[in-house]
C-alpha cells in the first residue's frame, strides 16, 4: 500500500521537455494531503464498523437472552396453569367429598329425626289412648248409681 511518505519521497527525472517541477510538486503535496484525510477517514470508518459491529454483538446476545428468556416464561406459565389445574382439580375434589359427608350426614339426622317423630307419635297415641280411658272411665264413674247415691248420702248428712 502506498503512503504520503512515498508520495513526498518521489523523485521524478529530468526531462528536457519535462513538466514543470513547482506544479508537479505542488500537485503532489495536494495528493498527499488528500490521501492523508482519506487515510485518517478510513481509520475512523474502521473504528466505526469495529463500534458497530460490537453493538450487534451484543444487541444479538442480547436478543438471545430475550429469546432464551421467553422460552422459560412460556415455559414457567405452562407450569403455572398445569399447577393451577391439578390444584383445582383436587379442591373440587375435596368439595364434593365434604358435600357428600353433609348429604349422608344430613340423611342420618333426617331418619334419626324420622324415627324420633314416629316414637313421639307413637307415645302420644298410646298417652291419648290412656287419656281417653280415664277420661271414660270417669265419665262412667260420674254416670254410675255409685256416684248418685254418695251424693245422696252426703246431703241427708248435711241435712241432719
């Protein structure tokens, strides 16, 4: 690759009908400043396509991270519903396990009360049967000759 030092350093011979020296050196220092800011903007694009060239990099790891990082979530919320479900699961399970111990429950209370109000009913049957005995046999007591001749008694009694 040429350099502004081997643009400066050049040396021309000499011709007899040759160009003029003061403009060809002229027009070489010319040369080698604009090959020098082109040097000087080939560096700095260099150090720019290095600079951007690390930011991909690392906007491509950083993407893969992203990607990666996605991935668990969905992962981690496919667990989370799965979890959810199971859990859901068991709970409605455990509900109708406690629904059905308060339906034998309540059954066994209803016949225990069942028989409870057959025995009640039984009871007062044979009270009101023994009732309505007594009840007779005091009316039969009242009606009978027995009762209207200590009546008759009592009052001679209180008549003498």
């Amino acid at each position: 690759m040429l350099t502004p030092l081997d643009i400066h350093n050049k040396e021309f011979g000499r011709s007899l009908r040759g160009y003029n020296e003061d403009e060809v050196n002229e027009f070489l220092d010319r040369v080698i400043k604009d090959y020098e800011a082109l040097i000087r903007e080939n560096r700095l694009l260099e150090e720019k396509v290095a600079t951007l060239e690390d930011r991909l990099t690392h906007f491509q790891n950083l993407e893969d991270t992203l990607s990666k990082s996605i991935i668990v979530a969905q992962e981690t919320a496919e667990e989370v519903k799965a979890n959810a479900r199971k859990e859901a699961q068991l709970i409605i399970k455990e509900a109708e396990k406690n629904a059905d111990r308060i339906v034998n429950e309540s059954l066994v209370k209803s016949r225990k009360m069942a028989m409870e109000i057959d025995e009640i009913q039984k009871q007062a049957s044979v009270f009101r049967a023994r009732f309505k005995s007594l009840v007779t046999a005091q009316l039969e007591l009242l009606e009978s000759e027995q009762w209207n001749h200590l009546l008759d008694e009592k009052t001679i009694r209180v008549e003498e």
